[in-house]
C-alpha cells in the first residue's frame, strides 16, 4: 500500500483552520496509518491544536505566509500566491513528500496551479473533477463538476476513460456504465460537441457505454459514471443540493403547520434522520482532480468538520488503492492517444 502522508492546505475554504485543523485530528486519531502536514500560519495552526489531542509524531506544520482567497482570479493567484498554503501543498505533491494532497479552497487557484506545479498526465488536456452523488445505486460519479466550463468531445471522451477507472478502482465496478449528460437519450439530442463525444466514448472498446442520458438518470441505479462538461456539471449539482434543501424545508414546514402534522412528524422522525444520514452532502464530501500526476482532492469551500473528515477518508481511500499510477495506465490504453494542447 502506498504511503498514507497528506498534504492540507489548512487555510483553504470558507471556515479555514476551524474546519481542516480539527477535521485533520480526528483523521489521525481513526487511522493510525495516516501522515498529515497542516501548511498555513504556522502560529494560527499551533494555536488551534492547543485544545486538540493527537499524535504529535504524525502531524507536521509548514509555515506559508500566504493564502490563496476564495474569490481570488486564477491567473492572479498563479502569479502572486506562489507561496501560499494551496501552492506549497501542490509543492509536497510535487516533490514526493506527500502522497495527496486536500484542500477546501479556490477551486480555480486549485486547478490552474494544480496543472503548473504538480502538471498534467501524459496525454491530458484538462483534468476533471470528480465526485460521487447520491443515487438508488448507491452513488454515480459525475464529471466534470466545475474545473472545465467549456470542452470539446475529446475532453468528454478522456474524462469518461478517467471517470470509469475511478469507478472500478475505488468501487470495484468491474465495468462500470458510463453515460453522457445531455438533454434526451435520442441519437440526435444534444449539441454537436455532446454528440460527437458519444461517438468517440462508443468507440472506445474498454468502456462500457450505455449512451445518453438525463438529469434524473444521475439519481437512479441505471447509470454509474455521467460525464459532462464542469459548467454543466456545476448547475446540475448545485441544482440538486438546492431541490433537496427545499423539500427538507418544505417538510419540515407542512409537519410544523398543524398538530397532525406534528404527531406524523414524531412518528415519521427516526425515518426521517435515516434518509437524512443517507443522503448528508457531508458523506459524499471530496471532488478528486482526475488527470494530474498526483493525486488532489477538492472539498467543498463550505466544508466544516465533518464535511473536510470525508473528504480526508477520500484522499486516504485514493491513495490506498493507487488511483494516479492506475488511471495514468488506462490513459496510455486510448488509442489513438489523445493531443495535448497548451
């Protein structure tokens, strides 16, 4: 097994050092196997482990003077935040000091320094985010969620080659059903790009396409690895957390309107707080960034404890099963390979 040594961008995200300092020692504290370098203001990160108990043998601070904010552009992040919390991270990554590295910041600073710093596989022209979402199958990969707002079909095409040994890997799918995002499952739906990327995913002799599908597939057992471009992806999963905050509220609404409700609230509550345990965002918390030559993983900027908790199972879960070196191999199997353009 590969060593389990993280790299935290602890300043990252909404919450920052409230979230990823204590999230990172309850990680140590259930995985005696795990390595964690929190990297940030290394006075503000001493003082929030003052309160917290864990092995001090497995946990490492690195002190960065910066950090990269959450509406910071891109190109002026890769420019001036060279030696912030997210760079010196991708830095360790880089070097071979950690095996991951998490954070809950930027994505965009993420991604454009993920490429720079850690660089691309061989062959790839744009790495995805990846993340499971709760469906009747359990959970449905779905990418890209956001680092891409525009592609042409061999992006899709990649990323469905990226997306399925992630599914077989992690999941132990032994083909896992690969479909394409589009607005019907017709043949002739969709835009040009859609299209010719199913083409290109059919083709592909080591993918088990199952051809188009739509929004409501993503939530069945129908499908295990849907793959769009990240704007669409972004709408389609941000749309979802929405509808489901809006039923929860709506519920809790009509139980609260009258003492009937209340009474069928009481009664309804321990299958409620399942089917809320079920589908907790927190659970399914940890977007991989599919294509780099070492392994990132993206939390949600509005991570707190719990949510950044996930999403440290994930990258030791990644890391254990070798999802870079496995994903780099079913990327040389494309034929013909696909080109690299800057």
């Amino acid at each position: 097994m590969a060593s389990l040594r993280l790299a935290v961008d602890a300043m990252g995200g909404d919450f920052g050092l409230r979230s990823t300092v204590p999230a990172s020692v309850l990680a140590l504290n259930e995985n005696s196997d795990l390595h964690i370098t929190l990297v940030g203001d290394r006075t503000a990160i001493a003082e929030a482990l003052r309160s917290q108990s864990y092995d001090s043998s497995r946990l490492d601070i690195l002190h960065a003077k910066d950090s990269v904010a959450m509406d910071e552009k891109p190109a002026v992040a890769l420019r001036q935040k060279r030696e912030s919390s997210m760079a010196i991270a991708l830095g360790l990554l880089r070097d071979g000091d950690v095996s991951a590295v998490v954070s809950a910041g930027n994505t965009g600073a993420l991604v454009a320094m993920g490429c720079i710093i850690v660089e691309r596989m061989n062959n790839v022209r744009r790495p995805a985010m990846c993340a499971p979402i709760p469906s009747d199958n359990g959970h449905t990969y779905m990418l890209d969620l956001g680092a891409n707002t525009e592609c042409v079909a061999r992006d899709l095409a990649q990323f469905a080659v990226m997306g399925s040994a992630l599914a077989r890997v992690i999941d132990g799918r032994a083909a896992p059903r690969v479909g394409v995002l589009n607005i019907g499952a017709e043949l002739i739906k969709g835009t040009p790009v859609v299209r010719e990327a199913g083409d290109l995913i059919a083709a592909n002799p080591h993918l088990n396409y199952i051809g188009f599908v739509e929004g409501g597939d993503i939530f069945g057992d129908g499908v295990d690895v849907v793959v769009c471009d990240g704007f669409v992806g972004n709408v389609a999963l941000k749309v979802s957390e929405g509808v489901a905050s809006f039923i929860r509220r709506r519920l809790q609404a009509q139980l609260s309107a009258s003492v009937m409700g209340a009474v069928l609230g009481m009664l309804l509550k321990p299958v409620l707080r399942r089917m809320q345990r079920a589908n907790d965002p927190r659970r399914y918390n940890g977007a991989v960034l599919l294509g780099l030559k070492g392994l990132v993983v993206k939390g949600h900027g509005g991570s707190d404890v719990q949510s950044f908790l996930t999403t440290l199972r994930q990258a030791a879960r990644a890391v254990s099963v070798d999802l870079s070196r496995q994903i780099a191999a079913e990327l040389a199997e494309e034929n013909p390979p696909t080109p690299v353009a800057q």
